[in-house]
C-alpha cells in the first residue's frame, strides 16, 4: 500500500515532526512518501491515501488549495475528509462551534463598519487580538491595546477591506502559563503540549513542551469533536483560561496542524496505526 504525506514545496520532505511517519508506517507495510499539493506531477490516484500533514501555505491561496482539495478527493482516501478542510480553513468555523454549544474565545465578526476603538469600547476590552477569517500560523495576526490604537487602526481597516476580521480579547492567561493542545487521533485523545504565547513580547519557556491535560480539557476536546459531527483522522485541540478563568476553545485544527508527535514517544506509531484502520 501507497500513501502520500501531503506537504507544501517549502517543506519538500516534510517538517521534521512529521519525517518519523515514514517508518512508523513501513513497520505496517505501508509505504509512505512526500507528496506537495502544488505539484502537477503527482499522480493521487496512485496513492491508496493521501494524509494532508504539512500544507502549511494553503491559507495564502485558499481557493487553489479547495479545487487541489476536491480533486485529490476524487483521486483517491483523502485524510481529514474535503469537506471538514473545506469548513475548518475558515474560522466561520469557530462561529459553528459556538452555535453547538462549545466555549470559544468571545469573538466580534467585523465587517469594518466599527472602528477597532469602538469595538474594543463596546466589549469593554483593554487588549485584544484581531486576524483575518482566513489565517494561520499567526498570519497577519496583531496584538492591540487601547494605547496602541493609532498604530493598529490602519492595519485593521486594511484587514477588513479584504475579508472579515475577528476581534478577541487578549488572554493574559495565555501569556503567563501557555495554551495547551491536546492532540487526538482517529477521534481518541493521544498527547498534549504546553505552548508558548505567540504574541508575547517575552516567553517564560523557550518551547513546547509535555504536559498532562486535565480531565477537564480532555472533556472539551472531545466535546469540539464531537460538534464536527464526522470523522476525522488527527485533531489539534487548543485550549486556554479565559479572563473570567473559564475553559475555552481557541482553535480547532483539522487543516495541517503540527501534532508533536515527537513529545510523545507512542504518537507516531498511534497516528500510524490510526492511518492503517482507514485503508483497504
């Protein structure tokens, strides 16, 4: 059996969490190899499976990446399904969730009709975060305070002119202690990482790190899950205090997310095993 490790040509070989993948599988009789999305060489018919791992340049060109994503789809086992990367490239996503019943950061949905000062104002928020619908890894993300408003206020509006804009008070739980993720693959809960606030001006720990998730988290994780309403191979489940101390959902990841697999000594053979249970 064939599978392709789907990746993004500036990571032809795959990022380094996930090259253990390869002899994880081989162990089960399963060949697998890089394949970049953009390549029009790739044949996915010939793949028993395509797994999407490092495709982490598809929030930069969304619309390519679904007509790849349908194709591939049609080719051949596409992991997780097209119509869940289809949903979660776009953080309406986060919108669905609530509507189920799953805590999430408050949100304001901005559409440019209120100043970011008037939002911040109306939500009685001194520092907040504020991203593009469709981002990842950070992109174009901007931390603000009342303070800083001059400074944000263009970039804000350029933002919404584009496309709809989150706005989300910044959790200064994040910054002191971390979010954690909890991984979970094939619908299971296998590891977790304690990781470092992207947007704060220091880190009080250079990186990710194992960590225990609570029961608690556990439980929210698999209540995220459970709202997708389908299948899906791996998830990536991060998770932090909101201001008020509550449990909620920052993001739910199903697109590319990096799973760590190298904090946990038994992921990868999990994850491939997991991979295995899907294929003929």
């Amino acid at each position: 059996m064939d599978v392709a490790l789907v990746t993004h040509a500036g990571l032809p070989e795959l990022a380094p969490d996930e090259r253990p993948m390869i002899p994880a599988l081989a162990q089960l009789g399963i060949q697998a190899r890089p394949a970049v999305w953009t390549d029009p060489d790739v044949a996915w018919d010939e793949y028993d499976a395509a797994i999407v791992r490092s495709t982490w340049d598809y929030h930069l060109r969304r619309n390519e990446y679904l007509e790849w994503v349908d194709r591939a789809a049609r080719s051949t086992r596409l992991w997780n399904p097209a119509p869940v990367l289809r949903w979660n490239s776009h953080k309406s996503y986060l919108r669905d969730l609530e509507q189920r019943g799953v805590p999430i950061i408050p949100t304001v949905w901005s559409d440019g009709s209120r100043t970011l000062e008037e939002v911040l104002a109306d939500q009685g928020w001194e520092n907040a975060v504020f991203k593009p619908v469709v981002s990842a890894a950070a992109h174009r993300t901007h931390r603000v305070s009342r303070s800083s408003l001059a400074t944000a206020e263009p970039l804000y509006r350029a933002l919404c002119e584009e496309q709809v804009v989150l706005v989300q008070p910044y959790l200064e739980s994040v910054e002191r202690h971390g979010e954690h993720s909890l991984i979970f693959l094939d619908g299971v809960f296998s590891h977790a990482v304690d990781r470092p606030a992207v947007l704060a001006p220091t880190r009080e720990f250079p990186g990710e790190e194992p960590v225990v998730a609570p029961d608690s988290e556990r439980a929210l994780g698999i209540r995220a899950l459970e709202a997708v309403g389908v299948p899906t191979l791996y998830a990536r489940v991060d998770v932090a205090r909101d201001g008020s101390g509550s449990l909620c959902l920052m993001e739910l990841e199903l697109v590319e997310p990096t799973l760590f697999l190298q904090s946990a000594p038994a992921a990868g053979a999990k994850f491939a095993r997991a991979i295995r249970s899907h294929l003929p």
